[in-house]
C-alpha cells in the first residue's frame, strides 16, 4: 500500500496505518505524507520506508509506482489527505491503475464526489471509503438483525453525532485539523455535517438498508467567526416512509465521540453507542430487554458479526478493530480482484449520497428547512 497524506502530526494517518497492520496482511511501503515534499520523504523514512519510495508528492508516487515491475509496485492506496484533495489524489490514483480506499466525506464538493465515481467507473478498479464505525461487530449485528426482521419495519430512527472541540472561538486556531476543518476552501461546502453528519447518514443507511430520501434541515454557524455550520439537524425521511432525526454539532460541551442511533421497527428497536460498542440493546414490546456483547465465541450473533470479532467475548473491541475490518476487507477484495467487488468499506456510491445529504441539507437549511430530496439536488 502506498499513502497519501497522514503526515507528521496528522490525525487519522495514524489509525489507518496501525488498522492495516492489524489485519497482517498489508505492508505500508510507500507514501506521500505532506504537501512539502521535504517533510514528506523525511517522515517516510522516519516510518522505516526505504528512501527511495518516501516520495516528495503524490503525483511522484503515482508515477514512479506505476513504472515498476507489477510483483514490485503497490496495489493499492490510501487517501487521508484534508476533503479539499481526495478527488485529485484519487482520480489520480485510479489512472495510474491503483485501487483506492479514501478517508470520509469522499469530496469537499458534490461536484469533485461524481468525477471520483466516474473515475471508478471508467478504471473497473476498487474504491472503498472509510466509514468505520460500521466495522464495529455490533454495527454489523445491528444491520443482519435488522434485515431478518427481528424489530419489524422501521418506522423512527434517532441519530446523532455531538463533539465538543470546536466549542469555542479560540479552538478554531488550535490545531491544524480545527483550522482546516472550519475553512470552506478545504472543508468543502460543509464543516460539521460533512465531517461527522456524514458518518451518522451513513450509519443510518447501513443499519436499516434503506436509503435517506429527503431532509428538512436547519445548519447553522455557533461560534462567532466561523464561516461554515459547526451545529446542526435534520429531519429525514427512508425509503420505505419512516422517519428520523439526525443530529451533528462540534460545539456540545461535553460531548466526545457521542455517536448514538436508536432504530424503531413495529416490532421492537435497537440502541447502540459508539463510545460503549461492546452492548447492543434489543427491546422487544412486553419483554425484557437484551444487551448483546460481541465474542468470536458468541454463536447467537450472526456470522458476519462473529467473523468481525478478534477475540472471544469478554475482550472488549474497539475503534481501531473496526477500523481493521474496513481494511481485512478491502485487502480481500485486492486479493480476489476482479472476481469479487465488495471491499467491506462504504462504496463510492454510498460516498456521493453522503455529498448529496450534505448538499440537500445546506439548500433546505437556506430555504427555511423545505423538504428537500437528495436525487434532486443540482450540481
Ligand atoms: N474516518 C474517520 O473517522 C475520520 C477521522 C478523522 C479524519 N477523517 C478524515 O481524514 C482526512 C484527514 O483528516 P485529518 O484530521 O487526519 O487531517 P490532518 O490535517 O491531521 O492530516 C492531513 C495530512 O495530509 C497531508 N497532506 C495535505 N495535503 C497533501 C497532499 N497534497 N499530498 C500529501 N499529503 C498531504 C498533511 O500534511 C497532513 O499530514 C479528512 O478527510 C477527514 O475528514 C476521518
């Protein structure tokens, strides 16, 4: 694998390479690390890359990678750059015949989002975007137990996504990540719905299996100064008529990785919380509830939940794991290609809905929150 972005000092660089080894079976053995191409072939070094593939660009990379002989060059590369660059580097990436498993929201804009799927379309190559709390055994029992009807039809889904960091005027200048994450110009057309609102969209449509149709939103900016939303909701609609609320704010004091969903069905809900993600709530109308835990030995969870666990039960699973298993995944499907598609990671379809949420809820939220459908926003 080769790497893009994920630089010295970088947030989630970091996670995706310590959730590729945890698979064993990717080698991180090239990278362009930063966009000064000094810092970048100092830190791959630093990494243990030999000199010679710690590259000063992306597009060096791309180049000298694909020159070599096919048993020698990567097969695959990982975009953790800002928003502002997953479709270049991508795109890229795909031309230079390289599969692609890139960091959420696919694009900073609805526009870059389509030319990476045409992209995808045009190479025939692999695209898997990472999503990962839908690597978290429980996420994936949620989603089989759903689809076998144990709660019924979904009528109500609760969702929401509440952080805390960027609660202040002075936590806009505090790191790298604050600064441009609250710049439209490498944001892209959102700040807080496109970086956490996206990952409860998707969490919604993985669960229940149903798509997000239309919203009613309001977005707005708390923090004086700032120039995009930090705060905001929707009401939404699935495709079989239910309905959900879905929140995502960076400025609740208090809150850290709060990414809870509550999934209502005619028969019963499930509940799940991302920051206690070894229980899963069952409650079934006149019967007590039910908390699953998660166990390769657990053999009431679905096979897809047990295949998702490491460690016997008891052993407590976590953010990186599921990070893990978005890249066990993707490892298979470059093992297997062309004969199997499915990476295990959200698709680059499922990352153009999430740009088509984003750019929904903005125009609901500047028409006084009118519904608004995502097949029917422009470009
Ligand atoms: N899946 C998740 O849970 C999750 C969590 C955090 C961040 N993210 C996403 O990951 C991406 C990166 O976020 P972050 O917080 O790690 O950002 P960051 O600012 O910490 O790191 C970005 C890195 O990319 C490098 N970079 C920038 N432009 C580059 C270029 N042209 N070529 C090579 N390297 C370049 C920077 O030098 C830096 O090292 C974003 O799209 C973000 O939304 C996802």
């Amino acid at each position: 694998m080769g790497m893009i972005g994920g630089g010295k000092g970088a947030l989630i660089g970091a996670v995706h390479r310590t959730s590729a080894d945890i698979t064993g079976d990717i080698e991180l053995v090239a990278g362009a690390f930063s966009s000064d191409a000094n810092a970048s072939r100092a830190f791959g070094v630093d990494l243990g890359l030999a000199p010679n593939r710690a590259y000063g660009s992306f597009a060096e990379m791309l180049e000298r990678e694909a020159s070599l002989p096919e048993d020698e060059r990567i097969q695959c590369v990982s975009i953790v750059t800002p928003n502002d660059s997953h479709a270049d580097a991508a795109c890229a990436a795909l031309a230079a015949g390289f599969h692609v498993i890139c960091d959420k929201p696919l694009a900073g804009h609805l526009e870059d989002a389509l030319r990476i799927e045409k992209a995808v379309a045009n190479s025939g190559l692999l695209f898997g975007l990472t999503h990962p709390y839908t690597g978290h055994p429980l996420a994936i029992e949620a989603r089989e137990q759903i689809a076998a009807g144990e709660i019924g039809d979904i009528r109500r889904v609760t969702v929401s996504y509440l952080q805390d960091w960027l609660s202040r005027e002075e936590d806009t200048k505090a790191s790298k990540q604050a600064i441009w994450r609250s710049d439209p110009a490498r944001s892209g057309e959102s700040g807080a719905f496109a970086d956490i609102g996206t990952h409860a969209f998707h969490l919604v449509e993985f669960m229940t299996g149903l798509n997000i149709t239309e919203v009613a939103a309001e977005l707005r900016t708390v923090v004086p100064g700032r120039t995009i939303d930090d705060d905001g909701a929707a009401m939404f609609h699935l495709a079989n008529g239910a309905s959900g609320v879905l929140s995502a704010s960076q400025v609740c004091s208090g809150a850290l990785n709060a990414l809870r969903i509550e999934i209502y069905g005619d028969v019963g809900s499930i509940f799940w919380a991302q920051e206690s993600p070894n229980s899963m709530t069952i409650k079934l109308r006149g019967q007590p509830d039910q908390v699953l835990r998660p166990g390769s030995n657990a053999a009431y969870l679905s096979e897809l939940t047990i295949a998702a666990c490491r460690t016997p039960g008891g052993h407590p699973k976590g953010y990186l794991e599921a990070f893990a298993n978005l890249y066990a995944g993707f490892a298979r499907a470059v093992r297997n290609y062309p004969a199997h598609g499915d990476t295990g990671c959200a698709s680059v379809e499922d990352g153009v809905a999430g740009m088509r949420f984003i750019r929904a809820a903005l125009i609901s939220s500047r028409n006084q929150s009118a519904w608004t459908r995502l097949d029917g926003v422009s470009t």
